[in-house]
C-alpha cells in the first residue's frame, strides 16, 4: 500500500512539476529578453495563484472544468476528478515558486552575453540554448525540486480534486492522523 502511495505521489508531482517549470521558464525568458508591455502582466497573473488558499483554487478549478464540459464539443468528457484537473490546479498554484526561481537565475546573468551572441551571428534561439541554458540551469533545478516538494505536501488541492481510489503521501497521513 505505501508503495502505491507513494508512487502515486512521485508521478503525479513529477508531471506537474516538469510541466511548472516548462511553463516557467518560457514565460520568465519571454518576459526578461522580449520586450513587449504585456508579458510581465502575464506573469504576475501566472504567479497569483500562490497567493490563494488550496482550497479556493481547487473549486474554482472545479467550476472552471463544470464550465467547460458544458460546452457542446467537450460535453461527453469527464475532467473534474481527473489527472489533468489535479495538474492545472497545482500548476495554478505553484507557478509562481518556478517563475521566482528561474526568473531569478535569469536576472543575475548579464543580458550583454545574449546581444553579443546575436551580434556574433547566432540567432536568438540559438543563443538562448547554448548561452542561457546552461548559465541558469542551476535556477532550473531549484524550481523544480521546489515545486515538486510544495506539490507533494499539498493537501486541499489534492482531496478535493483527485481521482477515485488515488492517495498521495499527504492525503495518506491525513487519513492516518484523522482516524
């Protein structure tokens, strides 16, 4: 049973991480090296979700897929009570700790090493992967590590949004503890 358990924990905190961290990062060198008026505000709005409690998020995600199965072309589909309802909440939730830490390893790099990159003839992809990637990859895995441990001790979230029959470590000993 608690290798289940925990199974269950590492794969869906490893999913959704990975995917907080993708998230992140795109937006946090969409915002440092793009300078558009409109992407920080996508960020903010993108990291607000730390500032909510669990449970406020986890029905208003229940809400927002109750909405969105009403709508004729997804209406035979079943999302409340799903994987992908419990990863778009934590991914809601915890974008924020991804975007801080990347942003942050983003912000200590020198922005003249892309612009002398693109100068050299690189293009601006090109430059992000072999210049960029390497130099926050650090802040990269700190984001995720992070992520994936608030997402593993996340409880709200989790009894109100999983699966049937689904436990993680933190709905285990809550079950423990209440009995």
């Amino acid at each position: 049973v608690l290798w289940e358990i925990s199974t269950n924990t590492l794969l869906i905190a490893s999913f959704s991480a990975i995917i907080i961290v993708v998230i992140s990062t795109l937006l946090a060198l969409t915002v440092n090296f793009k300078g558009n008026k409109i992407f920080p505000f996508f960020a903010t709005v993108a990291g607000s979700g730390y500032a909510f409690p669990g449970v406020m998020l986890a029905l208003g995600t229940t809400y927002f897929f109750s909405f969105v199965q009403q709508i004729e072309i997804l209406s035979g589909f079943t999302i409340i009570g799903t994987f992908v309802a419990l990863t778009f909440a934590y991914v809601s939730r915890f974008n924020a700790i991804g975007y801080g830490s990347i942003n942050s390893g983003i912000m200590r790099m020198t922005p003249n090493l892309v612009e002398a990159s693109i100068t050299m003839g690189y293009s601006f992809e090109k430059s992000i992967f072999k210049i960029v990637f390497p130099i926050i990859k650090p802040s990269i895995l700190i984001a995720g590590i992070l992520s994936f441990v608030e997402i593993a001790k996340e409880l709200p979230i989790t009894l109100v949004l999983r699966p049937f029959n689904f436990e993680t470590l933190s709905t285990y000993v809550y079950q423990y503890a209440k009995d």
